[in-house]
C-alpha cells in the first residue's frame, strides 16, 4: 500500500482509493485557513481529557507541547502538508503523531472529525464575523468624515432614477451608515448563532467517556454547550446566518457603488475619484474609470451566488453528518473573503474622492425639484392636497413647454393657476428653504441630519465596543 496515501480509517478498507478520487474527496486546500482554530480546539479538548482523567497529564503535555510547535511552524510558513492528508484535521493530527508519538494519538479520544470540523468552522465564524464587523465599521468611520465634511452641499435626490426633491448630501451618506448598522447587526446575529459548543458530540451519538464539555466550552469563549448531539454535528445555520450577512452588506455596497459610478461620470460630475481607486483605458486616453466600484458591484453576483450554493446543498441532507457538507466552506469562504476586501475598497474610493459641491447644487436647479413645496404651501393656504397637486402639474406642465424652471416662474405667473398663492411663495422655490423645512426626526433639514449624526455615531461606538468585547486578547 502506498503510505503517501494511508488513511486514519484505513483499518477497515483492504484497498484505497486511487489518487484521483483521493484528491477529489479532500478539502485540505480550502479548510487549511483554520488550522489556528483546530490547533486551538485541539489544546482545549487535551486538557479536558487530562482533567477528567480520560488521558494522563503527561500525554497532555506532550499533546500541548506538539501542538505548539505545529502552530509556530504554520503561522511561520516552514510546515509541510502532505497529499496524505484529506482535511486540515488529518494534517495536524498526522505532524502531532510524528512529533510526539503514541500520546498524539490519544488526542482523538471521545471526538470525531464530525464534531471537530463543527468546532473550528463556528470558532471561524465567530472570529470572522467581528473582522467583518470592523470592516463595516471602517467604512461607517469614512461615510460620516466625507459627510461631516460636507455639512451644507445640497444634492438633487432621486426616486426612480429621476431628480424628486433636494437634500443634504450628508443626509445621503448617512443613509449607507444605517444600511451598514444593519450589517453588523446581521454579522452580530451570525456570531451569537454559532456560539454554541459542539465538541463532545463526536460522530452524532456523543461519547461514553465522562469527559467535560462545558469545561471545553469556557476556555474556547463559548457561551453555551449544544445540547443535541445530532444537531451539533449537522448544524450549518450559523454558516447562512454569516453568508446570508455577507450577502446583504455586498447588495449594500453594490448599491452604494452604483451610485459612485453614476456621480463620477461627467453627466453627474457629483464626485471625483482619486487616481488610486481609478483606471485607464487602453485606447482612449481621456478615460478615467470607476473600475474598483464597478468590480465591487459584479462580485455582489458571486456573493449571492455562494448562498445559493450552501442553502441548495443543505436543503436535502438527512440527519446526522453528510459529506456533501464538505462544501459549505468554499462558498462561505468566498462569500467573506470578497465582503473583506469590498469594505476596504469602498472606504478607500469613499475617503479619497473629491466631492463638488457646486456641481451638486448646480443639478438641484432645473428639475422642478420644488413642485411639492409649492403644493404644500397652497396646503398651507386652505387647499386640499390633492387639489394643489393638479394646480402644480399644470405649472411644472407649462414651465417644460416653454423651457423654463419653477426658478423663473412670477408670482403673478403663479397665482395664474391659483389665487391662494401667497406672497411668501418664491422663497418656497429656494433649495436652502425646501431642505430646511423638511424638519421631521430622520429628514433632511441641517437640524435633523445633526441629530442623525449624533445617533448614528453612538450607534458606531456601541459597534466598536461590542467588537472590542469580543475580540481575543
């Protein structure tokens, strides 16, 4: 038998698999990211078993010894995996064998690499979700800098893709913060969900030794035990919860980064993107292209495809483990690893790009942005809305016939089409009055938007705090 190829199960087999189907069935270059958290699960379950007598202290200590080496020869880059080894699991459980002879085989006792691989995969996603989380906040960090820096630029805002009413571009930016508070609530919800302990189920039926499994849980910072031994090792929820996170904060920056691409071209001409987060083109030499916020936009795409993948793989699977499961890490994998370097792009072009303020004020005057105004001001004089609303679409009506903005239409002009407009009524049509008056908690009036500030920078600090909280020493 060829040795480079014998399994820990292969007791049972008279004839292995070929190498083609050997590498098929293996995960070991895709789990490999978590042979910190396997290391790490390993030293706590060597204790336990030391502690509760089921191995002897000195084999704990040779275990915790090898395990140790291992983990500086990873994280220095001078460890050897081997083809033999189907999942980071058997790699690290292969070296310790080596290391420290017999006693490294003991480590396996009362564990399966069922409840294994579903101990390292919720310490990932529990370590993740608070990297994901700092990086959402980073990108909340450089929205409110940009806003704050912008308190009184006035923008056209949209519905439908068309110029509707004026507001305070921080009031925009703000916007993409709440969406971002939701994120990590989302991250926040995936980290509780796998905050759960399963080691100790071993394969689905838990294990005869009186080993400790609550001891295991507090010194890996679990908050609780998995109390179903079956579902322990078959639970991937907490897999969705994080994609399903990931998923949604990439629709919010696709949608941010829609925006930038919208406002950085010279029909908009809202923004300019710094050269660093900007391209050129092969043949036309003027081009300057918003490529990194086009590319954060496409990847959403994949990101929504990685759920796809894991919420089809798992919709089938019987109870308890299946190696269909195997498949779960590569999606999610991708999923994170995307939304990670999305955050750092979109707060790099959004830190860096150059906002024109002018140019944004210069948009607010033409598109009959004022006609609700005016509508509310007739409201305001005793007439129903809806009647005022006719009143104004004959104005907005005749000012596209002529070619003329509401700017350059008379009071005498307007009380042509209704009486009850009153003398006070041009100072409606300014973009300063139309943004002041809209006052409302959440609106868009300078007053409101630095009360949103306030609230949505205590929200950022409880974040941070929770982040910090949680995060290893």
């Amino acid at each position: 038998m060829d040795e480079e190829y014998d399994k820990a199960w292969s007791g049972r087999f008279d004839r292995l698999a070929d190498r083609f189907t050997d590498e098929f069935g293996a995960s070991l270059p895709v789990d490999r990211r978590m042979w910190e958290e396997d290391i790490r699960g390993s030293i706590a379950h060597a204790r336990m078993l030391a502690q509760t007598g089921v191995i002897s202290g000195e084999d704990a200590a040779r275990i915790e010894e090898g395990l140790s080496a291992i983990y500086r020869d990873i994280r220095d880059g001078s460890f050897e995996f081997s083809n033999a080894d189907e999942d980071i699991h058997m790699a690290i459980e292969r070296a310790l064998v080596d290391r420290v002879g017999p006693a490294g085989g003991r480590l396996h006792t009362a564990r399966s690499r069922n409840d294994q691989v579903a101990l390292d995969t919720r310490m990932y996603v529990k370590r993740t979700a608070l990297e994901l989380a700092a990086g959402a906040n980073g990108l909340r960090t450089a929205l409110l800098a940009v806003a704050d820096a912008h308190p009184g630029a006035i923008m056209p805002g949209y519905t439908h893709l068309q110029r509707a009413q004026p507001v305070l571009f921080a009031h925009h930016l703000l916007a993409y913060t709440w969406m971002l508070a939701r994120d990590v609530r989302r991250l926040r919800f995936a980290h509780d969900s796998a905050d759960s302990m399963p080691l100790g189920s071993a394969a689905l039926a838990g294990t005869p030794f009186p080993i400790d499994r609550g001891l295991v849980a507090e010194r890996l910072g679990f908050g609780s035990v998995a109390e179903n031994s079956m579902d322990a090792v078959s639970d991937r929820d907490f897999l969705v919860d994080l994609t399903y996170a990931c998923t949604v904060a990439m629709v919010h920056l696709s949608r941010l980064c829609e925006e930038l691409v919208l406002w950085s071209s010279q029909e908009f001409a809202f923004v300019v993107m710094d050269d660093a987060w900007a391209t050129g083109s092969s043949i036309m030499p003027q081009k300057k292209n918003p490529d990194f916020a086009e590319l954060v936009r496409g990847k959403t795409g994949r990101v929504v495809g990685d759920l796809t993948a894991l919420l089809v793989m798992l919709k089938g699977l019987p109870l308890a483990y299946n190696k269909d499961m195997q498949e779960d890490k590569p999606a999610v994998f991708d999923a994170v690893d995307t939304l990670a370097d999305s955050f750092v792009a979109v707060a790099g072009m959004v830190g860096t790009m150059r906002v024109d303020e002018g140019r944004m004020r210069a948009a607010v005057r033409g598109g009959f942005m004022a006609a609700t105004d005016l509508a509310d001001h007739l409201v305001g004089q005793g007439v129903p809305f809806r009647d005022a609303h006719e009143v104004i679409g004959r104005i907005v009506l005749a000012c596209e016939a002529d070619g003329r903005a509401l700017e350059d239409v008379s009071l005498d002009e307007l009380r042509g089409f209704s009486p009850e407009f009153g003398e006070d009524v041009l100072a409606v049509i300014s973009a300063d009055a139309a943004v002041s008056r809209r006052s409302s908690r959440g609106g868009s009036s300078p007053d409101a938007v630095s009360d949103q500030f306030g609230v949505a920078r205590g929200r950022l600090e409880a974040d941070r705090e929770w982040v910090a909280s949680r995060s290893p020493e």
